[in-house]
C-alpha cells in the first residue's frame, strides 16, 4: 500500500521516522512518500520537503510568511494526488496538516492522524474540523483520550508516547568516549537545549548563557538542532566553559548533569532520561501577547501538564530572566532536589503507558486499511 505522512518538525521526524519502521514491519511492500527531515529519510521512502524549511514560530512570524506556506500547501496538494495514497498520516504540526486534511477528505482520501494537534491547549473548536476531516486519530498523552471521547464524543487509540520507544531503543551511550571525542571536561554537563527554530534559539540562549558565570564548577553543552548550520551558534561560543554538540541531544541528556530547556517536546525528553531540569520559555512579545489571552493551560510543560502539577519550574517571559534561571539551576542541582524531582520522573514514566507506541500505530494504521479494502470501502 501507498502511504503519505507529513511531519513539519523536528519532533515530528522522530515519531515519523519510528512510525515508518512499524510500517515496514507490517507491510514489506509498502510505498512511503513524506514531508519530515534526516531521520525519517534513513529509514526509506521518499522526501518531497524538509521540515527545515516549514517552521516558522509564534504568530508575526506565520504572517510574515504566508506566501511561502500557502505556495507549500499547494505544492503538497499536487504531490498527494500525483502519488495517489491508500492513506495520509499527519503527525502534529496542525496549522499545515488540518487544511490538507480537509482537502483530502473533499478527495475521499483517507486521513489518519498519529499524535493530536494540542486542541486542548487552544485552538478547541478544531474539534469540528477533526471530527469532519480525520478518519482515525492516534492520541499519545493519557488525558488526551477523555478530552476527545468524554467532552467530544469523538473515539481515539491511546497508543502510549513514543518517546519512550525512541530512548529506549537508542545505542547506549559510553560516557567517557563521548567526552574525549567532543572535547569535554570532567566537569559535571549542564545541556542547554534552546529549541529548533531560530528565533526561539536566538532568544533562548541568550538567557540560558547568561548565568555560565556563576557556576563555575560546570561545563555548559549547547544542544544544536540538525536543522541549523554550525555558523549559526558560532557567535554564541565565546565563553570557554560552553561547548556545542549538534544532532547528538539523547547523548548529551544521557551524560548530563542538569538542564536548561525550552518549552516543548524537550522537556518531556529530557524527563525520561531522569535530568533535573529548569524550563524556560521567551517568545516575540506581540505573539506571546495573543498566546497568554488564548491559552487558559496551568503549564506550559508536558511534564507538568501530564502530572497534573508543577513537577519542574516554568520560567516564562518576564521570569525567565539571569536572576531567576540562576535561582532555579541552583536549586536542582541541591540533593534534595534533585532526588524529589525524580521521583516524581518515575511516576511520569508510569503514566505515559509503557513502550510500542510506534509499532502499536503502524498495526493500527495497516489493519485498518487492510480491513477496509476486504471490506471494500
């Protein structure tokens, strides 16, 4: 059969590259065809557009290029129907995939969605969009299934979060190789895990670099993001206790000590490889103007919005300044501290449901359509 996924971010390429090896598993001859990034290029198939080139951040930055999504939407349209699908797989990144999806459903293209779009963050009334346009929706976060069946009346497949799969299938990391082969101290690792885009990047590390000083006993290790060029960090490598590794971010979360991270996938990442850590978040001040009037979420974090409480500090805007980073990174790297928050990591762990979410989808996703076509639907 012939599948279609489109994943527009780094996080996406992840889960799409896994979700494409439980495809492979469940039908030697499948036909993959996707929009995503490096990863999900290993595994096969074929890359119409790199998610390098899709992300744009907050709202002033999606206005300012409107042009260019409207111009990829309609160059993904084509492609879609020059491929000929049995199904689309949209990973997240709603913004892009619900507009193809209620295209697609127009065609009587099959539309399966593998990772909710975060309508219970904002944005709910795309409830009637999903409900219209989605054929199947693969949800990974345990809350995430009474959202959409107790106040929607809508059915999903909680299939469990497929992080867990991703850190627990990697190559085991040797500490001491790691540190010789990029040049690190035996100083104890605090990772700074800025984001993906360069917007939040620039902002970002310029706060996350402020406090180097004030812990001289540590080594700070920038996480580069595989879609940015080492040019681009270049001119934040100035201070000679910072070192920069890119693409190696489960290595550096499996050495480090402590973390600095901003709000997203990264915060739950770093969770489940048992990091204490600080979350900070600083967006453009006119989008973060709109997304606090907008959003009416507790957190900011998946780590503290699946516990229902505030696991790990949240520094957002006007907090997440040297004064305050610099309070909370002492505090987490404190004994206590350190061994409450991750207690409360093994709980996390507990409740995301346990590994396959990947092969579990992919099961999902070919069973249904194999079904459909004996059925003949």
């Amino acid at each position: 059969m012939k599948y279609y996924i489109i994943a527009g971010e780094a996080s996406g390429d992840l889960h799409g590259s896994n979700l494409m090896k439980g495809i492979f598993k469940e039908d030697a001859q499948a036909q993959i065809r996707f929009w995503g990034g490096d990863l999900m290029q290993s595994v096969g198939g074929s890359l119409v557009k790199h998610y390098r080139d899709l992300a744009f951040m907050g709202f002033a930055e999606v206005i300012l290029n409107l042009r260019t999504i409207l111009r990829n939407i309609e160059t993904c349209k084509k492609d879609i129907i020059d491929f000929n699908p049995d199904v689309i797989i949209f990973i997240d990144y709603p913004g892009f995939n619900m507009r193809i999806a209620k295209w697609a459903k127009e065609l009587n293209i099959k539309t399966h969605y593998y990772i909710s779009p975060q309508i219970w963050a904002w944005k709910e009334n795309r409830i009637k969009a999903i409900k219209r346009d989605v054929d199947k929706m693969y949800v990974i976060l345990p809350f995430e299934k009474d959202f959409y069946e107790k106040k929607h009346h809508y059915p999903v497949e909680f299939v469990g979060h497929p992080l867990i799969d991703a850190i627990q299938n990697r190559t085991k990391t040797d500490t001491d190789l790691f540190k010789k082969e990029h040049q690190l101290s035996d100083k104890p690792i605090i990772a700074l895990l800025p984001g993906s885009r360069k917007q939040e990047i620039t902002k970002m590390l310029s706060v996350m670099l402020s406090v180097v000083n004030d812990f001289p006993e540590y080594q700070f290790v920038i996480a580069g993001a595989p879609s940015q060029e080492y040019s681009f960090y270049e001119p934040f490598l100035t201070q000679s206790q910072v070192k920069f590794i890119s693409n190696k971010t489960y290595d550096l979360l499996s050495v480090a000590h402590a973390a600095l991270v901003t709000s997203g996938t990264a915060t739950l990442e770093t969770a489940l490889f048992k990091v204490p850590e600080v979350v900070l978040y600083k967006g453009n001040w006119f989008s973060y103007q709109i997304a606090k009037r907008i959003i009416t979420l507790k957190y900011i974090s998946l780590v503290n919005l699946i516990m229902d409480q505030e696991v790990v500090t949240e520094l957002i805007q006007d907090d997440c300044n040297s004064k305050r980073v610099k309070e909370e990174l002492t505090k987490i790297l404190k004994s206590d501290s350190r061994n409450t928050l991750l207690a409360q990591y093994d709980l996390l762990e507990q409740k995301l449901g346990g590994a396959g979410a990947s092969d579990k989808t992919a099961h999902l996703i070919v069973s249904h359509l194999r079904n459909q076509n004996i059925n003949g639907l």
